[in-house]
C-alpha cells in the first residue's frame, strides 16, 4: 500500500496525482490485457467449436463407412451365396447330363456288342457253308474219278 506525504488540507496534491495517473495507466494496461484475452478467449471458443463440427462430421463420415462396410460385405455375402448356388445347380446338371451320356453310350455299346456277336454269327455261319461247299466239290471230285 503506497504512503503520501501530509501538506497543508490533507496529502500532498501532486504525489495523489501521479499515484493516481499510474493507478489509472495501471488501470488501462490491465484493460487491454483483459480485452486482449477475452479476444483470445473468443477465438479459441470459436476453434474449439470448428473442431466439434469437424468431429462430428467425422463421426459421422465413420457411421457412415461402418454402414456401407457393413452392406458391402452382406451384399458380397450373397452374391457368394447366389454364386455357389449356381455352381451346384451346373454340377448337378452337368453331372445329369454326363450320367445320361455315359448310360446312352453304354446302350450303344451293348448295341454294338450285339450285333458284332450277330455279324460273327453270320461270318462264321457264311464260312461254314463254304466249307460245306468245298467238302462237296471234293466229294464230286471223288465221285466223277472213280
């Protein structure tokens, strides 16, 4: 606490006046820091605020991307799905289908044993009567020399 001089009627007038100039200065100063930090104070608010906003867009540019990540995989899970199911239905097909080859090719077969088994039968028997033929003209040989 400053101390002032007695004079004459009270302190002395001029040792007042320069306590009160610099309370006054003082005064001012702290003014202008306060003003200075409340302009400081503002503009950090207003940061803090920008910061929020671009926190919540983020947070939702991260529910958003959680949602497709999430439509994605169920979408590639059913098209997986779709894909096998259409995959069995072609092996089923192509395994009917070749199952149905193999037996006509397999009736095909027993059609072509049977008629080589015929095609023999009638060599053999066309053989045989040759055979006979010639058994003959021996025999017609024999009889017309003797």
């Amino acid at each position: 606490m400053k101390k002032f001089n007695t004079a004459a009627n009270g302190y002395d007038k001029n040792e007042v006046n320069t306590f009160v100039g610099e309370v006054a200065s003082e005064y001012e100063n702290m003014l202008k820091k306060l003003k200075s930090r409340d302009n400081e104070i503002a503009l950090l608010k207003e940061k803090i605020r920008h910061y929020k906003e671009i926190e919540s867009t983020l947070n939702k540019a991260v529910l958003v991307a959680e949602d497709s990540s999430r439509q994605i995989k169920q979408i590639a899970k059913d098209e997986a799905k779709s894909i096998i199911n259409e995959a069995k239905r072609n092996a089923s097909h192509i395994i009917n289908d070749a199952l149905i080859e193999a037996e006509k090719t397999e009736l095909e077969a027993d059609k072509l044993r049977r008629s080589l088994k015929i095609y023999k039968s009638r060599i053999k028997q066309v053989v045989e009567e040759q055979l006979t033929i010639v058994d003959d003209v021996d025999t017609i040989e024999n009889d017309y020399r003797g």
